[in-house]
C-alpha cells in the first residue's frame, strides 16, 4: 500500500482511526471535538507565524541587542 494521506497513511488506517474515535467519543461529542481540534491547530499556526514576523517586539527594551 502507498502513503496518500498526511503522515504516511491510506485511506483504510485513516478510515480505522476515525471508526475507532467515534466508538470512543461517541457521534454527539465527535463533532465537538474535531472542531476544537482545528481551533487549537489554527491558534497554534498564527502563533508560530507571529512569533517568526517580530520577534524583536517580543523582547524588553534591556534585552535588546544594540545597535537596533
């Protein structure tokens, strides 16, 4: 079998561990919970990319190098 999906899975390992979080979670709290998951992705990725823009901003006035 090839890797089609992210992290090297296919389609029938993708579709077994979706089958067994539903078992898990249920179909009323699955929703909710790959919802929040996405959410929580999203805050990271534009925290990352803040964080890379301007990182100078993030330093105190003393810790900055000189000359800047």
């Amino acid at each position: 079998m090839t890797p089609l999906l992210a992290f090297g899975l296919n389609y029938w390992e993708v579709l077994l561990i979706l089958g067994v979080l539903l078992l898990l979670f249920g179909s009323s709290r699955l929703p909710t919970l790959m919802r929040s998951m996405g959410r929580s992705i999203t805050e990271f990725k534009r925290g990352v990319r803040e964080g890379a823009e301007a990182p100078e901003e993030a330093l105190p006035e003393s810790t900055k190098p000189e000359g800047t």
